[in-house]
C-alpha cells in the first residue's frame, strides 16, 4: 500500500508517548560537570578584568574562558565577527564570557555569583534608527523591475503606509541544551538539542582544528526548534565542548527558560515603508519597498534572513515596476536569527497591511484588489522570475473565500457593528501568502547536499541524511518518500540518527526544504538502489528475505549498500548574486487565511473565533502531518499578532519567563479549518513543495485586517494588543472631537 | 533550575501549634504552603540557604467549616476545593469563580487561599472577591490569636500586616444577603492560565423602592493592594442609579486605585477598562 | 527518608526532602519521562498525578508528597501496548515534537478518568496549562476528545 499521501504513524511516535524518547537532558552523563555560562550585564564596553571571589571554594570549579579556545575564537556562520567568548570587546548584554563547570548544577549557578565582570562601559545603540544615522549596516539588497518612476505616472493614486513588527521569542517548550565530551581516541563528541548537525560540525572544526572525521555532532531528541536551534547550537556548542577540553570530562549545559529567553537568538524586529502606485481599479502599477531590520549585535545569518525578507516584500502580487531596497543593521542587542518564515512573516504582514489600506482607500474589498493582482502561472515576479508551474495562489484564495463564505460574513459583520448596544464589534479578515521553498537562488547550490536510501547488512532499508526531526515529520516524511519509491511498506524503512558519523550532510533543516529538497535526493537514491538490486537479480516488490540475501552479497565489510545522491540545481534556474536577479526560489508555496474577529467593547481584547485556511504544498506526503504544522504554525501566528510581545529594557529582554512572554493556549486558538490544496511540483518528490513556514507567513495580516472592519482601526504594529486598541481607539476620537 | 536543594533547612510540624511554637524560634523562617508562588522563586536561586516551615502536615488547615450564617476556609484549602465547595458556589459565587481563573488546574490543585494571601501579591485573583464580601482573616501565633478584616491584611506589594511569628489560620466569611447583581471579571494577558491586568467583583444590593441600598466593588492590579471603591460607594449608597449618577461614581474610580505601566499592561488601559467594568455592573438590570 | 508511591510502586528516597519531586523522579528514580519546561508552573510539561491530581512537579518539593501516589507518563502503557489516550495521540497526530506530551497526557489521563466532558470546549478548558508550541492543540483535543467519548461508551456498557 503506498504511504505518501496517507497519514501514516509517527516513526518516533510511540517513544515520544511512552516518556521513553531521551531529550538531551534525559541523558545521565557519568562523570559529567553542568556548565553555566557568565555573560556581560552591558550592552557595550570593554571587559578589563574578570575577578574570582577569594573566599569562594574554587577546588570544584572549572573554568574557560576565550584563552583556552585552541582553534579561531569565532562562532561560524556566515562572518567570523561573532566570538564564542568575549576577550575584550562587549556588544550585547548577555553576551557570554566565561563557562564554568560544576559537578552539582545549583553550585555551578552559585559560583556565577561570586564572579566580578570588571568592565568600561559605553553608551549602546539600542534603536534601528540610531543605528542607521550611524551607518552601521550588516547587509544591504536592493531589487529593481521596470521604471518605478514611469510607474508613479501611470497611477492614479498613491498610498504610503508604515509596518512595525517587533521581535518574537521562539519559545520551544524544551530549552537549548547540549553535552561534549572528548574520546579517548581524539574524537570531538557533541551530542545536543539541534536542528543543523552539520553546521555545529563546521562551527566546531574552527574552534577545535582536528581531522574532520575527530569531530562527531549526534543530534537528540529534540523538543521544538522553529529556528531557534538553527544557529543558536554552534554557540551553545562550542562553549560545552571548551570546557569538557579543558575539565578532561564530559560538560553538559542546559539552559533554564529564562537565560534561553534572554540569551538566544529571536525573529528580526522591521520597520517596513510601502509607497505604491495604483490604479482606480485596484491594479498595482509601481511598488517602493523600504526594509529596515535589526540583526542585533553579530552578522550571524541576517543577510539571509533579508534577502528572503526582501525577496517576500511586494507580497504575492504582480507588479510592472518595482523597487525593493533592504538593509539590516546592528544594534547592540543580543544578535536576531531564524524563526519560522525567516523574513518573510514580516514583510509579508506589510505587503498585505498594504493591499487592505489600498483598498480602503479605493473603496473596494481588499478581495477585489488581490484578485486583481494575486500571482497565476506565467506571472513575473519582482526579480524577474517567470512563475512556471505549481502555482496555487488564486486556488487558495478561492478555496479560503468560498469555505468561510467570506463575503456574506463581512457583511454580517458590517450590521452587527452598527448595532450601537452590541457587546462586540466583530471583523473578517483576509490574507494571502507565498513562500520560497528551499534555499534563496544559489543557496542549494552552495549546499551541495548529500543523502542516500541504502541497504544494511541485515537486509533492512536505512535512509541517511542529516535532516532533524524537530516535531514537524521529518523522519516519517523521508521514509514514506523511500518505501514508495521502492515500492515497499513504509515499516520497512529505517531513519538513521543525525549523527555526522553515520550520516551525509543533506544540508540544515530550516527553510522549508526537507521534503522537497532531501525527499529529491532520496526519491533518487532509491531509485538507483532499485535498479542495482535488480540487477543482482532481486525480483520487485522485494521480499524481506530477497533483501536479505542482496545484502550478504552487497554490503562489503558490514558497511551500508546504496548510492549517496548529490543535489543539482534545476537546469533551467538562473539566479544572479550580484543583481539579485533571476529565480530567486524553484518553486513556491501559496496559503490564503480567513479569520473572525470579536473584540469586547469593555476590555478589548480581541477573541479569534474562526480561522479558515488553504495551503498548496504541491503534495501532501503526510496529510495528518501536513494539517499539523498548518495548525500549528497558525497557532505561532496568532501569538505574534495578538500576544507575544518581546519587552526589552537597556538591550536585553526584560520579560523572559512564560508568565510575562505570552504564548496561546489551548483557549487562546481557535479551530482552525484547513484545506489542503495540492499543485504538484515536478521536480518535487511527488509533487511536493514545502509547508513549514508557510503557515507562519498568514495569520497575522488576517488578524489585522479583521481589526480594522471590527473597528475601523487600522492597526500597522504588532502585536496588537488591547492597549494599542483602546489608545487607537481614543487617539481617534481625540481627532475627531 | 537553580535552586539548591541541600542548602534548605526544613522544619515539618505535625501539629498548628507545633508550627508556632517552630515559627516563634525561627521567625525569619519561610512558611510554605501550596508553594505555587515560593517555589518560582525557589527555581530561580532566589532563596538559596533558607529556612522552610512547611505547613502541608497542618489538617485543621485544610477544612472548609460551612454554618447558617457563613464559611470558614482553612488558610490551607486550594483554589480547586474552594471552586467545587456546594455551598461556596451557592452563597459566594464570585470566590468560587475567581478560584476557577487562577493559572490552569495544576495550579489550582496547589495553591491555597492562605498562601495567596500570605504572598500579597497586588494582582490576586481572589482579592477582590474577598473584598466585596468583606472576609475576615484569623491570625494566630503562640498563645494568641487575632482577626483582622481583609483589607487590613494587605500593607503592600507583596507585604502584609502580619506580625513575627504569625500565621494564617483561616478566611472567615458571612455569607451576604442575596444580591441583586453580581459580578466577577478578569482581564488578564491571554484567555486562560494568566496574571491579570484587572480583576473587579462586584455586589450590589437594592432597596424594595429601586435605591442602591449598597454597593461594594473591588480591584485588584489596580494598586499595590486590592481596593475597594469607597469614594464611588458613598456616592451612591442610596440612591436612584441614573446614568448620570453612574457616570459620576465612573469618574470617582480614579480616586481610590493607583494602576501602573509594567510587563504586562498600561495605567492608561488599566483605568479605562477598570471604568467600562464598574459602568457596566451598575448599568445592567 | 520519604516513603511515596509511585507508579503503583513503594519507593524510599534518601536525599535532601527540599528536592523537588520533578528532580525527585527524573534523578533519583530514573523515571525521566516527566520533562522540565519552565519551572515556573506555566507550561505544564512536568505534569504528574498526585493522588489523582494534576501538579506542576516542578513547584512540588518532595516533602510534600510523602505518603501520597505520584503517577508519571510511564505508568500509562501496558508492557508494551499503548493506553487508549497513547494510541489516540498517534493515530490523530497528538505528539509531534514530544515535550510536552509526557505533562499532556497526565493531565489528560486525569480529565477522561475523572469522567470529564468529551466535548472539546471542556477538554480545552481542562488542558489550559499545558503549553503546546508544535500543534496548535486541535489534534491534542481530537485524541482526549475521542478517547473521553470511547471511555464513556465503556462505562455505560459497564452498567
């Protein structure tokens, strides 16, 4: 029976059920010392000295500091200017100094406090905008189309409006976390709560200079990542895998929530400015973008994370002339990373803020004026890319309309709010997306990565890559991608630990390109593993015991029999670097949402009471799965636009605990309906794109909008929460007084 | 997770008088009931060294007593025994409903009405309630005891009136004679398991000839302590409740409550909806 | 000493009686099913049973739970069968990262058992503090939902 487009069972589901599936701090660690991290309480100086309180017990303690890094005291990602250890320079308050170890974790955190940071303060740039008068910009793209000007000619009215989207904390429910230790022969261990085994294995050859093989990064079980354990992982790393080098005994460090608040990365704060040129009729003539984002103190992927910002920026619209300049700056702020969308859920909630002030300013639906330039296949993107195929963006926004008969419910809502002794007012809102699937233009590219479906000498079938599950499928989706491309049951198919010894670097698992990408690469391998077995004689379907025997003739020296499949970019992508021009993704996926506001006129607080959504990922491998991380990731959705709110005060998150950082629970989300459309990919393994972020990019555009028919606010700064409400709602009726 | 358990001295009585007897000698000890509230601390380090009376042994602490005429809830009865109680839910609903409000059930399984207090936090859930029905809090240290109303309780953020060595014994209430409107409302940070950034009950009592014979209305997360709104409770004790009378007592709201910018909220929409709360309890009928 | 019950088994623990009972379970008994995710009674994923009860064990000395039945996530399964509200969180998608499923389930194990309505307004409002940051909960109240209604359907079959 086929698996792919069946919801088959969790792979690693019954051990994450049963309390028996190890998360890294499930581990006991014979012999290991807890490591804590010291980190600066300024956000900019210079450190001058680091004072040990003489009348604390030392004996027990182990210490590293940046003096003991044997390699290059940097954390690798893109740039190098990100040190594992402060030595001199502070530019962030939590910046980390020194890791120290202890047998007993509570006397580790007691020793932190008998330490003395002796440091030269300086005064911090906090804000974006001091920042950029100071011109301390990491990255800067800019995107041209056609004749922006002759496009302002063309309109017949011109709408500016001005988005604000503040940070937004991960929050995985199972912190970072990470264990190193040294092995007797050499060998570099790093067992940990990660998304990327590969990356931390670059990041730790750096620091650690050793034969390639001498460093092994085994990833664990791991409790949510959505990002935050994209990077975040070389830092944590390199500090555990210091102090085991020094210490000679494994270190483990696991931080509590509120140093992992504190300290790890975040979602990009942006300042996006529209200026667009339309149309009477709601046709987009001429778009200038303007996007500002704060990276925080280190480069560490923010290019990236413009560039898909930027590449997201006009929405999913077409338009003649085009102008889309990004820059990201540094703040003195603990550095900003991936979250689910990575750029994209941010200037994505501007370009359709955008189309909703268009069309109150038109006076027609916001409806009427995507529909007037909502993508379709042969549609020119602003880098010029031609959209060829698998394009969903008009089928979902139809499917979301009709299903939550989103006309009819407007109008509803348009009398309940003119009835003055209502206790509501009530709103329907309406967004839609598109997302990249993959790496931007060359990024795959740049990857080359790597993945096998092979034989074991046991006879049964292992898939090899480094992809991670992280709660989204991963191990499920990549077996059900080989049994049926070998025409065998899915419980047949075995997924190997991402372990950098057992496994080849297939690349990080971030931007929605497992299952396309890897699942392409695998799909492949099996195929060329089919075909060598055939030749062996191996009649298909095989039995288990056919395999068996195949496997005593293949596997030479108890190693695995299979083909290691190396990616290759579509022949006819073309993306330029230097122009930013081309095609920037291989393929996208498309998502339209409709949501239902109420908000109470007493306390306005906004209640969401019905989400209804279309995605098209190209091929539902796992539907269940595929309704999960829609779901969810609406869930993330709805906390960035109506609760979570990152409070920072002097450079560093001042509510980091889960009683004043805001997350929704299970009264918080509504039900959500979900309509699965499928525009198949043909590059795609049957068919499918991606949907991880997708589902993040939606909600809160359709929040907004539904405000501002509730209301008549239109509201351009998340999260929008009742006190933004009620001052809006005042500072108006001061205006109009 | 930062708390060192070996650090901890322990004192575990057996009996009430026991526990003052301990407290009386280790007056700087930590008295710990349900530990929702101590124990946050606790994770983060921030009672490292310190001396624990624990008071979970303390039966005649646990017992709701319930007469003709009222309630007596021991200091160490939780929130979820409170909000199931048959005659809590019929003669104080505001209580039992304000016990359904704090955090999610595991909290509720925990925390007790004593500890709540014992904590003073200005954003107590059960605050108000207990305001408006005007309980009364029995103290008790070695060889004496003492009743102080609710509200005589609370000295500030986190402060109470209580002397060294005392403990709260229980929460007495007379049960009110049946309203004609009541109310009890939460505001918080999100539908479910969250701190509020209001929370006012509400009784109001009528005359046969359609005066305010009485009303009684509480805030909490209003000031450092719960309140009462006395200036806008004289105003219209006795009166005909016109909607200009209301709009009077709204704007005296002001007087009695002193709500902050934090974490979680602003003065400004504090107030706001602390009015659009209060207007809309004396407006209904 | 603390003399306890836990997963229908007599245990002693030996260490310090402040040790929380999160700790407790997770070091002292091996038992490391039960997660931290906050310690600080907010997000649930240290949900036990105490004498029936959903706690936060991360705020629960041990101490206090002397003489008392603690049940954890591994008390749920039969051997090697999953439970009815195990095998309802596989087929409807209740697990997907994991974390917080151990707390999840107790407190869900607690609601079906207890009688609890199998409508999914109530099961939301029983499962109110356990956080979630993967589902969105819609597949979480589908598997209690379903699960609540079957034990029902037993009950009344049992009568």
């Amino acid at each position: 029976m086929a698996s792919v487009g069946t919801s088959s069972r969790r792979k690693e589901g019954p051990e994450k059920l049963t309390g028996e599936a190890r998360y890294i701090d499930d581990y006991p660690l014979e012999g290991a010392l807890h490591g804590v991290t010291l980190r600066s309480k300024v956000a900019r100086g210079t450190l001058r000295e680091i004072r040990f309180d003489p009348s604390f017990d030392w004996s027990s303690v182990v210490v590293a500091t940046a003096s003991d890094i044997p390699g290059d005291n940097s954390v690798l990602l893109i740039e190098k200017d990100q040190p594992l250890l402060a030595s001199r320079d502070l530019n962030h308050r939590e910046e980390p100094i020194l890791i120290l170890g202890h047998a007993d974790r509570a006397k580790a955190y007691e020793a932190l406090e008998h330490i003395e940071v002796v440091c030269d303060e300086e005064k911090p740039v906090l804000t974006m905008e001091e920042a950029l008068a100071n011109g301390d910009v990491f990255k800067r793209f800019e995107i041209v189309k056609g004749d922006l000007e002759a496009g302002f000619r063309e309109a017949d009215v011109v709408v500016e409006g001005e988005y604000r989207v503040p940070h937004q904390e991960q929050a995985y429910i199972e912190t970072n976390g990470v264990a190193a230790w040294e092995e007797e022969d050499g060998t570099l261990v790093i067992m940990g709560s990660m998304q990327c085994p590969y990356y931390v294995h670059k990041a730790m050859l750096g620091l650690f200079p050793r034969a390639p093989e001498k460093i092994r990064v085994i990833q664990t079980t791991t409790g949510g990542g959505f990002g935050g354990k994209e990077e975040y992982p070389n830092l944590i790393a390199g500090h555990a895998a210091v102090l085991a080098l020094k210490a000679k005994r494994p270190v483990k460090i696991v931080y509590d929530r509120a140093e992992d608040m504190r300290a790890t990365t975040k979602r990009h704060p942006a300042r996006i400015r529209h200026r667009t040129g339309v149309k009477k009729d709601g046709t987009l003539v001429a778009q200038d973008i303007d996007v500002l984002m704060d990276g925080g103190a280190y480069v560490t992927l923010s290019p990236v994370v413009l560039s898909r910002g930027v590449l997201h920026a006009t929405g999913t619209y077409e338009c003649p002339n085009v102008r889309v300049v990004g820059r990201v700056i540094k703040t003195n702020t603990p550095p900003n990373g991936a979250f689910r969308g990575f750029g994209a859920p941010q200037t994505l909630f501007a370009a359709e803020m955008q189309v909703e002030k268009i069309a109150a300013r038109l006076g027609l639906d916001a409806l009427a004026v995507r529909r007037k330039n909502l993508f379709r296949e042969g549609s020119v993107t602003a880098t010029g890319q031609v959209l060829k195929e698998s394009v969903g963006a008009r089928d979902v926004l139809d499917r979301a309309v009709a299903l939550s008969r989103y006309l009819p419910r407007r109008k509803e809502c348009e009398r309940w709010n003119r009835r003055k002794a209502a206790p509501s007012w009530r709103g329907v809102g309406l967004a839609a997306v598109f997302h990249g699937a993959g790496f931007t233009g060359s990024g795959e590219a740049y990857l080359k990565s790597r993945a096998a479906v092979s034989l074991l000498p046991n006879g049964d079938i292992e898939v090899e890559a480094a992809s991670t599950e992280i709660g989204q499928g991963t191990t499920s989706i990549l077996a059900s991608i080989a049994a049926d491309a070998l025409e065998v049951p899915y419980d047949w198919i075995r997924v190997s630990t991402p372990d950098t010894a057992k496994v080849p670097n297939s690349g990080p698992t971030v931007a929605s390109r497992t299952c396309m990408i890897v699942g392409g690469l695998l799909k492949r391998s099996a195929d060329e593993l089919r075909r060598a077995l055939e030749r062996e004689g191996v009649e298909w379907p095989p039995t288990p015991s056919a395999l068996k025997r195949a496997a005593r003739r293949l596997c030479l020296d108890g190693r695995p029999f299979g083909f290691v499949q190396e990616y290759e970019p579509p022949s006819d992508i073309r993306w330029d670097d230097a122009t930013y021009r081309g095609d920037a993704y291989c393929v996208y996926g498309y998502a339209a949402m409709v949501v239902e506001v109420e908000i109470d006129k007493l306390t306005y607080e906004v209640t969401v009471k019905d989400v209804v959504t279309a995605q098209d990922v190209g091929k539902a491998v796992n539907p269940l799965f595929v309704e999960g991380q829609i779901v969810g990731g609406t869930a993330q959705g709805l906390g960035y636009a109506l609760l979570e709110n990152v409070i920072f005060d002097q450079g560093a998150m001042a509510n980091a605990n889960f009683t004043n950082y805001v997350i929704p629970t299970t009264l918080d989300t509504p039900e959500v309906r979900v309509e699965i459309v499928e525009k198949p990919y043909s590059l795609g393994p049957f068919g499918a794109k991606g949907v991880g972020e997708l589902p993040m990019d939606v909600p809160a555009p359709a929040v907004a909008a539904a405000i501002h028919q509730a209301t008549g606010l239109f509201l351009t700064e998340l999260p929008l929460l009742p006190e933004r409400i009620s001052k809006a709602i005042h500072d108006r009726a001061h205006r109009q007084s | 997770m930062r708390g060192d358990a070996s650090s901890m001295t322990l004192l575990r009585p057996r009996s009430v008088e026991e526990a003052l007897l301990l407290y009386a000698a280790s007056p700087r000890a930590i008295p710990l009931a349900g530990g929702t509230d101590f124990m946050v601390a606790w994770n983060a380090g921030e009672a490292n060294g310190r001396t624990i009376l624990a008071l979970s042994r303390l039966s005649p602490w646990k017992r709701i007593t319930e007469t003709k005429t009222g309630i007596r809830i021991g200091a160490l009865v939780t929130h979820r025994e409170i909000q199931v109680h048959p005659g809590i839910r019929r003669r104080l609903p505001l209580l039992a409903e304000a016990c359904a409000t704090i955090g999610g059930s595991q909290i509720q399984a925990r925390g007790t009405l004593g500890g709540n207090i014992a904590n003073a936090s200005p954003a107590g859930d059960t605050f108000p309630p207990l305001a408006v029905y005007e309980a009364r809090v029995r103290l008790r240290s070695v060889g004496a005891s003492r009743t102080l109303p609710l509200l005589e309780v609370f000295a500030g953020v986190k402060k109470t009136a209580l002397a060294e060595g005392e403990l709260i014994d229980s929460i007495e209430i007379d049960f009110p004679r049946l309203p004609a409107r009541q109310s009890f409302r939460k505001v918080g940070t999100r539908a479910a398991s969250a701190i509020s950034k209001t929370v006012a009950a509400g009784l109001l009592f009528l005359s046969s000839d359609g005066r305010i014979r009485e009303v009684r209305f509480a805030l909490g997360s209003m000031a450092p302590t719960v309140r009462r709104l006395s200036s806008a409770e004289a105003l219209l004790a006795g009166k005909k409740p016109t909607s200009r009378l209301v709009a009077e007592a709204v704007d005296l709201l002001e007087h009695d409550v002193s709500p902050i910018d934090d974490l979680r909220s602003t003065r400004a929409y504090r107030l706001e909806v602390s009015r659009n709360l209060l207007r809309a309890f004396l407006s209904t009928g | 000493m603390i003399e306890l019950t836990v997963n229908r088994k007599k245990r002693r623990y030996f260490g310090p009686p402040f040790k929380r009972l999160l700790d407790v379970l997770r070091e002292d008994f091996k038992l490391t099913g039960t997660k931290e995710g906050c310690g600080e009674g907010e997000c649930g994923a240290c949900t036990v049973l105490l004498d029936g009860e959903p706690v936060n064990s991360c705020l629960v000395p041990v101490m206090q739970a002397e003489g008392s039945r603690v049940e954890t996530v591994e008390s749920l399964q039969a051997s090697s069968r999953l439970s009815p509200l195990q095998q309802s969180f596989l087929e409807e998608g209740g697990a997907q990262c994991g974390i917080c499923t151990p707390g999840m389930l107790m407190t869900a194990v607690a609601h079906v058992r207890g009688g609890g309505p199998a409508d999914r307004q109530s099961v939301r409002t029983a499962l109110a503090g356990n956080l979630c940051r993967c589902t969105g909960y819609q597949h979480i109240v589908t598997a209690v939902v379903e699960t609540a209604k079957r034990e029902k359907k037993r009950r009344a079959r049992a009568r």
